[in-house]
C-alpha cells in the first residue's frame, strides 16, 4: 500500500531491491552490480504537479535513472480531478534536471512547479515519477578556495559525481552574507571531468576548489565543491575519452585486459561539455549498442591497446550530440 510521506502531499516512496529499472544508466548500473556491496536499494518518488518531490535514501546517496513528467495511467494523482484531466494516459517527457539536482545527494527536496521544460500534454494533469537507486558512496564537500582530498583505504577512486556550485544555502554558508547564498541551481558544466582525470583509480588525490580549475557557474554567490565518488576493488579501472580522441588501455607484464563494461554515448550532461551548446549535451540517454563488442573485440586478452571514441568506430547512436566512450576494464593474470 503506498503512503503519503509526511508533509509532503500526494508524494510517494517505494522500495524493492528487486526492481528493474527502466532507463537505466547503463555504465553506473553495471558498475554497481558487478560490486554488489554498493548498491543499497531502488526507490520510486511519485509527485503530483506542484507538490514537493522528496528522494531520499537512509544510507548512500542518490543516483537517477530515470525522471519522467506527464500521465501513463488514470488513477495515479486523479483524486478530485474530473475525467477529462486523468483519460490521456499516452504522455510522457524525460525530466533531465531532477537527475541534475539529486544525484549525489543523501536527501533531494524538488519544487516541481516549473521543474519540467514543457508541458507534454496540455488539459491532463500531470505527475512526476523518478526512478532512483541508493549506492553506497563516499562525499566530499568543501568550501571555495580549499583542497578536497579523496581517500580510500581499500580499493580505487571512481568518482560518481561532482559540482562546483551551489545547491542549497547552508553549505557553506558560515560568515557569508545573504547575497551570496541565494542561487541555489548554480551548477559548473565541467565539474566531473577534471575530478575525474585528477582522482579515478588512485588510492587518494586532492582537488583545488577554485573558479581557476572550474568555471564560474554563478558570478557573486559563495561556491562550494561537492564530490561523490565509489571504492572500488583494486583491479577495477576506467577509462574516459571525449569523441574524436583516443585513448589506451594498458596492464602491467604477465596481466591481460578483461573489459567489464563499455558505452559510446552519453549519459550525463557534464562529461565532455566544456565548450559545447547546450543541444550537444542534452541528450543523456545514448548507447551504442555495439559499445561493448567492439571493444571487447580490439581489447581483450592483449596486455595493451587503443580505442577512438569516433563514430565510424562505433557508429553513430544519437546524431547532434557530443560523445564520450567510457570503459571499464581489469588487468587479469592469462
């Protein structure tokens, strides 16, 4: 029986370990399952349009699979509401901003009015659904002009997220007047790609948080860096290159390349972006499905190798887009 959430009318919470979650990051899925120990459970928050949304998640943080606007049955959010409101059950949007404002965030509250770009489906009213898993992750949060260090005990750095900007207006907030703290959507375009080159799989790094390393999301406001990142076993590595480069997969003498997962794609709007349109990177769902064959197929088993991130590699699965190929792999004895 789904329950209101206390204070927050018409919002609902689900859990089910079990579940398949339907458009899925792929890379982050795949990650996940193959170190089991991260991922705590799936949720589901159903908003009515223009209630509150709340994802949360008791231990770990959140990562969106999926946010969607609109109706796909008649009884969900229909109370009070005359038929020809609830009839239209074919209308759908995907929502890329919750994924942009929760993921990484231990507790996620949206104000939904507005939250979608469009409306899908005008005289029906409307709901939000998001799709969100809990995955047991290290935070880091710290203050404009300080150094993060990262650090695991056990394993290598793989960073989930990271933003240089500001989301709410008391991190960070001590001895800052008003001013400062009132932009609460301030989000750098290119914060994960430099965490990500300077922390993926070393045992500890450090990053400079400082408009000289990211840009400047939100002129005047106090900025903070908040960073997510995994543990992930020691022979689990990555590799990250952004279309029309290249890049090598190499393993020490006497180990050979296994390839865990492989995309070429996106599935976020922050790797790769510098400098791009907003239209390049918009579009957060984009798999080659041939991603991991042909990797396979170049890589496997040979101790070095090297992969363009092109679409005559790869074919091309979303035309006007701006790509990146990500690899997962681990160096094996023969």
């Amino acid at each position: 029986m789904n329950q209101p959430i206390s204070g927050y009318t018409q919002a609902y919470t689900f859990t089910n370990n079990n579940r398949t979650m339907g458009s899925s990051s792929v890379l982050l899925l795949a990650l996940v399952l193959q170190n089991s120990r991260l991922l705590i459970s799936a949720e589901t928050s159903i908003a009515c349009d223009g209630f509150v949304q709340l994802l949360s998640c008791d231990s770990g943080v959140i990562s969106v699979q999926s946010a969607t606007f609109g109706r796909t049955n008649s009884y969900t959010c229909s109370a009070g509401r005359p038929q020809g409101e609830t009839s239209n059950t074919q209308c759908s949007m995907d929502v890329p901003a919750v994924s942009k404002r929760c993921d990484g965030l231990r507790v996620c509250e949206l104000n939904t009015q507005g939250l979608a770009e469009k409306d899908p489906c005008s005289g029906t009213y409307k709901y939000y659904t998001t799709n969100y898993i809990c995955i047991q992750a290290e935070t880091s949060v710290t203050c404009h002009g300080g150094y993060s260090y990262l650090k695991c005990e056990n394993g290598k750095i793989q960073i989930n997220t990271a933003n240089y900007g500001r989301t709410d207006k008391i991190t960070c907030s001590e001895g800052r007047p008003s001013n400062e703290l009132q932009k609460t959507n301030c989000y750098s375009p290119n914060a994960l790609a430099p965490v990500s080159e300077s922390c993926n799989g070393l045992d500890s790094c450090e990053v400079f948080a400082t408009h000289t390393v990211f840009t400047d999301p939100c002129s005047g406001i106090y900025k903070y860096l908040a960073i997510s990142y995994f543990c992930l076993p020691t022979q689990t590595r990555s590799s990250l290159v952004c279309e029309s480069a290249s890049n090598d997969l190499n393993c020490e003498d006497g180990t050979k390349i296994h390839i865990e997962s492989a995309n070429y794609g996106r599935t976020d709007n922050s790797t790769c972006s510098s400098g791009r349109p907003a239209s390049q990177i918009a579009k957060t769902d984009c798999y080659a499905l041939n991603s991991q064959t042909i990797v396979t197929n170049g890589c496997e088993g040979k101790n070095r190798c090297s992969i363009s991130a092109s679409n005559s590699v790869f074919s091309d699965p979303c035309g006007g887009t701006f790509k990146y190929l990500y690899i997962s792999y681990s160096c094996v004895t023969k």
